[in-house]
C-alpha cells in the first residue's frame, strides 16, 4: 500500500530573513546605551567636538606621548567585545559569551580596525562551538573535577578561536568591510545612496530592517563615523520623517479608524521613535509606499548635499535620539533632512489617497493583523491602533480584542497564593459594578490561551507568557493590596462601557477568547483546563457551603507561633497539616520548594505556604492551619505575624481562602485578629466573614 507523504511547509526566505535580523538585532540593542555613550563622548570631546579635551578625546600630547583618550579604545575594544558576549550569550548563556569575547579578542587584533561585523561572527560562534565541545563529555565528568574541566576547555577553545580569528577571520571580515565601504563611497560620490531608500523602505515594513540596520549599515557607519567624525549611514533606516509624513496624510485625508487613530501613531512614531506603528497604514493601501520611498531618498540627497551625519546609531528612531547623536556641524542639515522627508512623503502620500479610492476603517484591524504575522508576534504599541489603548499601558503582551471577560490568577500550585488573589480582586470589581466578570485561578501549568487578563507573581509572569501570549499580564509582589488591582479595575471598566462591541446584543461574549459568551463555551473551556486538585476559583456564591470546621478545624489554629525564622514557621504549619492527616511528609517538603522558587508572602503581614504542583498526589483531604506570631517573623525582608498552610483538593478550601483574604483586606479585622485571645475568635472572626 503506498504511503500518503504530506510535505512540510517551506520557511519563505523572507522569514528566514527576519530571524536573521532579529538575531543581529538582539546582539546590538542591548548595547545601545553603550553606543550612545559612546557617541556622547566622541561628540563633546574629540578635536572638533563642542567641548574638546585631548584626554579624553584622543588628540595632541601629555607629557611628550600622544594621549589615547576614550573614543578609540570604546569603539575598538568596548562595543564589539559587548556585541560578542551578548551574541556568545544569546546562544550558549554566559559561557558561550566570555568564549566569544575571547575569539573575538583575536579578530579585533587581526583587524586593527572597529570589528563589529567579525564580533556579530565571533561571538555567536564561540557560544554555538561551546555548547557542541561540552556536550561531548556531558554527564562523564568525575564528581569533583567539573569546574577543573569546564574552565579549561573554555580557556583553551577561547585561545584557540582567538588564533582562529586573528589569523583566519580578521582578514576575511576586513576584506568584507572594505569592499562594503567602497560601495557605499561609490553610491555616495556619484550622487545614488537616495536610491538605497527603494530597498529600505519596503523592507523595514517587511520587518527586515534590522538585518540591514544592524547588519550592514551600523558597523559601516561606526567605520565612518571613527574617520569622519560623523556617518550619513546611521539615518538611512533611522530617519522619522517618511513615517511622519504618512501619517500626517491619514490624519488630513484618512476615514474612520485610521484617520482617528493617526494622531496617536504620529506621537508614538515621532516621538517615540517605533516606527512599526506606521507598518499597518501602509499595508492598507500598498501603493503609499512609494511615499516613504520618496521621503526617504529626500532625507538621504539632502544629508549628502549638505554633508550631515550622525555620530552615533540612532536607537530607537526618535528624533530626541537623532538630535542627541547629531554631530556638532550637521544639526542645520539633519532637522532639513528630517522636515523635507517628512513633506514629500506627506504630499506624495496625500496625492495618492485623494485620487484611490478606499475603506480605511474597514482594513485597519485586517493590515495590524497582517502585519503582526509578518513580524511573528503580537504588537503592543499596535493596541493604539485597534481601539486596545488601555491594554498597552498595562505591561501586557497580548491586545484586547473586547471587555474584559475573563481573569485569571495564575500560581505554581494554584491553590494558595492565586485563590487567595482571585478573591480579593473578585470582591473589587464586584465592587465596581461587574459582577459577571469571572476571576478563576489555576496553576500555571494548565494555563491556555483563552483568557483575557493573567495576573501572576513578578517572578512567575515569565513562565505564564508563553502559554497566554494574547492575554494582557499584570505582574504583582503581592497578592492581598497589590495597586495593580487598581488598574486591573479600571480596565474592565473601560472595556465593558457603554457602546463596547462586546456589550451590545446576545454576543456580549465576542471579545472573550474563543469567540463564546462569557457564561459560554470558552468559559467553562478556561474552568475545565484546571484539572482535579487545581483550584479555579469561582464567586463568592458559588463557593462550598462547607463550614470552617471540615477545612480549618479548633486544633490546627495556634496562638502563639515557636518558630523564629521562615523555614520553622513552614514546619510549623506543615506540621499541623499532616498532624490533621490531610497530608504526607513528602508535601511538607513540597511547601519548601515552593518557597524556594516564589514566595508565598501575600502582604498585610500574612504568608501562605503551600505545596508544589507537583505535589499534589501527596494530598489526601483539604486543610488549612493558622498560626499567629505575635512578635512577627522575617520572611524574604518582610514581616510575618499570619501564617495560613495550605493543603486544597479540587476548590474544598476555596470558601476558606476567601474568607482569610477578605479579613486581611480589612485593617480592622486584622486588629481583632491581632488581639485575640482564643481559636475561638479566630475560627469565629474567619467563619463570619461570608455569612
């Protein structure tokens, strides 16, 4: 029988491209501050800089030797050998990085000129050979000979690619830059560099301008800018202006959302300096890239004719950022370069929407859309564009796409910490008046893609991402009075006002994930991707009736605590938990690890140490116990006088979560519980709370 084979789909070489870039990029952008220093020091204090010092700018005598000053040594040796340990690092951690600043060492010296392209070789490369050398005897090494082992085989591979670099790489990469050079003299001295905007342009809304950018253009122009003083090459690509002009266009001759939308994007464009947020009007009507082309190669022919330039990359391509590496003699003919390619974009852009006809309102959320698959994830300055504002400013990662339907608590465990979160925001945006709006928690292992907000711990939002890419993330240090609750309100009030798309009508649901109702299908999906033993809250009225007595019973509440530092008080808790038979040894360990990943301190003097997710199987009924200690406790730098364990199958402690959250929500029943006397008043202060 012959075999069906399905072919793999092909990687377009455009994609391949913009990996290629993005990787180059990675590699550069972090050491942008250092590129700017850099230019700030060569600007003020060279020979012909506004404050020049020979010292520090390397010209003239001190004592009958030249001086070295700090421009040459941070361009030759401090920015490319930044460059190749963060490429050796992107790709085998910071191993890999040192092994590709020493290979890199060796091209610098080879070269004797600014090795940014040999350091975007080196680095990387010392990294990926590394990694492939140590995997070789992974696992083989002796106990006690590891660090013997690893640190030779990292200086004697780093010695042998700094050999490799001198003698193999430097003369290559030399070659490459010289040959580049002299193309780009050859464009300059017979007047065609304008022309360089027809690839440019097309290609930064293809999102492959970093592999242009910071492939090619940014070491060119270090190159330049170390002989001349100043490079026109760093605002090929950087220039604000065509993008100005486009959107100046929309905002005069535009209709619907795209001409409501253009006077934010020219803020966040010009100012701002991302220039992705004009990408979207571009795609609506294709043909306006021939505007930005225009602009472009008018913002190129006149640095040229008025021999302007930077000192230094312009990152990101904000004006502040172009005027601040401006050099001194160039500042008339970069803000011309700037205005005029900012006007022939704009006329040429307004001249092509006067004379098509087109729907801008109806294409502006399909060209986002479109542009976001093109560059491979969601865009968060793109929100301004969709009508998502709110969700931009609250540090998330994905755009919302309707009211804010469905919230989520994410933990290790989902048991503790989230539950005890998700009630207290529950109770504040009931408070506000939206009472259908659902706040679950669940651990992060059975978080999916289906809601609309994620609130983790600052050091767990990391780990929830990945799962929740198109959820809007709120990272909280705790989880009883965190202000990002605030906000958390606010943007569901904003997004559930009146004249919502996702309000009006029986689809009140079509903005939460999955297309369903909030009561609907991707609800009970978002519900249902708890497992057992993940405890994924509900509300208030919907919680176990079951009384304080089958969860938090008279003998695991003590009065005054023995313990005296954080890893006795989890014993303690511990303790009581597996005294109760609700769990076994290994769970109480699991209450350690825990600990030891994220803490469990929740604010208002109150910690809930509890299991691992993992931990789990080691549950056998649910249980809390409550111990207070009087004198309080230090807990990572806070201080603890409540510590609540917790051991939860399936949302049996839910009810008494919420009643703990609610009392230490409250500054005067925390007093009471401060003065107690008896269990009694604990167990009574803590049953009351929901009745």
């Amino acid at each position: 029988m012959a075999t069906e084979t399905v072919a793999k789909p092909r990687t377009s070489a455009r994609v391949h491209v913009q990996k290629f870039g993005t990787f180059l990029s990675g590699m550069i952008m972090p050491n942008i501050g250092a590129f700017i220093a850099w230019g700030l020091i060569t600007a003020l204090f060279i020979e012909k800089g506004w404050i020049p010092v020979p010292e520090l700018g390397g010209f003239g005598e001190t004592n009958g030797q030249p001086n070295t000053g700090l421009v040459g040594p941070m361009i030759t040796y401090l920015l490319p050998l930044l460059i190749a340990y963060t490429g050796g690092r992107m790709v085998y951690d910071v191993r890999g990085g040192v092994v590709g600043a020493i290979g890199t060492m060796g091209v610098i010296i080879g070269a004797g000129i600014p090795m940014f392209i040999g350091a975007m070789i080196m680095g990387p490369l010392g990294g990926w050979t590394m990694k492939k050398i140590d995997s070789i005897w992974d696992g083989k090494i002796r106990p006690g000979f590891e660090m013997l082992v690893n640190n030779f085989s990292a200086g004697i591979w780093g010695a042998v690619l700094a050999l490799l670099g001198f003698y193999g790489i430097a003369p290559l990469v030399s070659a490459f830059s010289t040959g580049a050079g002299n193309v780009v003299q050859f464009l300059v001295n017979n007047g065609l560099l304008p022309l360089t905007s027809i690839f440019i342009e097309p290609a930064k809304v293809l999102f492959l301008n970093n592999a242009i950018n910071h492939g090619v253009l940014t070491p060119l122009g270090i190159q330049q800018s170390l002989e001349q003083g100043k490079s026109i090459l760093f605002l090929l690509e950087a220039n604000p202006g065509p993008g100005l002009g486009l959107l100046l266009a929309y905002m005069f001759f535009g209709k619907g959302a795209a001409k409501a939308s253009a006077p934010g994007a020219a803020i966040i464009h010009f100012l701002g300096g991302i220039h992705e947020i004009y990408f979207p009007y571009v795609l609506m009507r294709p043909l306006l890239i021939l505007a930005t082309i225009a602009g472009g190669m008018t913002g190129i022919a006149t640095l040229a004719i008025t021999n302007s330039g930077l000192v230094a990359p312009s990152a990101p391509g904000s004006i502040f950022a172009v005027l601040a590496q401006t050099s001194r003699d160039s500042y008339l003919g970069v803000i011309l370069a700037v205005l005029l390619a900012t006007a022939v974009s704009f006329l040429v852009a307004s001249v092509i929407m006067k004379t098509t006809k087109h729907s801008d309102e109806v294409d502006l959320n399909d060209a986002t859309s479109r542009m976001e698959q093109m560059k491979g994830k969601k865009s968060t300055v793109a929100s301004t564009l969709t009508g998502a504002g709110a969700a931009a400013g609250a540090g998330g990662v994905g755009v919302l796409a309707g009211p804010v339907r469905n919230i989520v608590f994410a933990c290790d465990a989902g048991m503790g910490s989230s539950a005890m979160g998700a009630s207290v925001l529950r109770n504040k945006i009931k408070a506000a008046g939206f009472p259908d709006v659902k706040v679950t928690n669940a651990s992060i292992a059975n978080l999916n893609d289906t809601y609309d907000v994620v609130v983790t711990h600052q050091d767990l939002t990391e780990r929830a991402k990945p799962a929740t890419s198109s959820a809007v993330h709120y990272s909280v240090d705790n989880f009883m009075n965190s202000p990002r609750y605030d906000e958390i309100v606010e943007l569901v009030r904003e997004s559930n006002t009146e004249g919502s798309t996702a309000t009006e009508g029986p689809d009140a649901g079509a903005g939460t994930p999955g297309g369903a109702s909030a009561s609907g299908p991707a609800t009970a999906a978002a519900a249902g991707t708890a497992a057992a033993g993940t405890a994924v809250g509900r509300s208030e009225s919907e919680a176990p009736e079951a009384g304080t007595g089958e969860i938090l019973a008279r003998e695991s509440v003590v009065l005054n605590g023995s313990a005296t530092t954080r890893d006795a008080a989890i014993d303690e808790a511990g303790q009581l938990l597996l005294a109760r038979g609700a769990v076994d040894e290994d769970y109480v360990r699991a209450m350690h690890e825990r600990e030891q990943s994220v803490s469990t301190y929740m604010g208002s003097f109150l910690a809930i140490p509890h299991g691992t997710n993992a931990a789990k199987d080691h549950i056998r009924k649910s249980a809390v116990s409550v111990i207070r200690y009087p004198e309080g406790i230090d807990w990572n730098g806070k201080q603890v006088k409540f510590v609540v364990g917790v051991a939860g199958v399936n949302n049996e402690h839910l009810h008494i979560l919420s009643s703990i959250a609610k009392v230490f929500t409250n500054k005067e029943q925390v007093a009471r519980l401060e003065a107690a006397t008896s269990e009694d008043e604990i167990l009574e202060l803590f049953g009351k709370v929901n009745a």
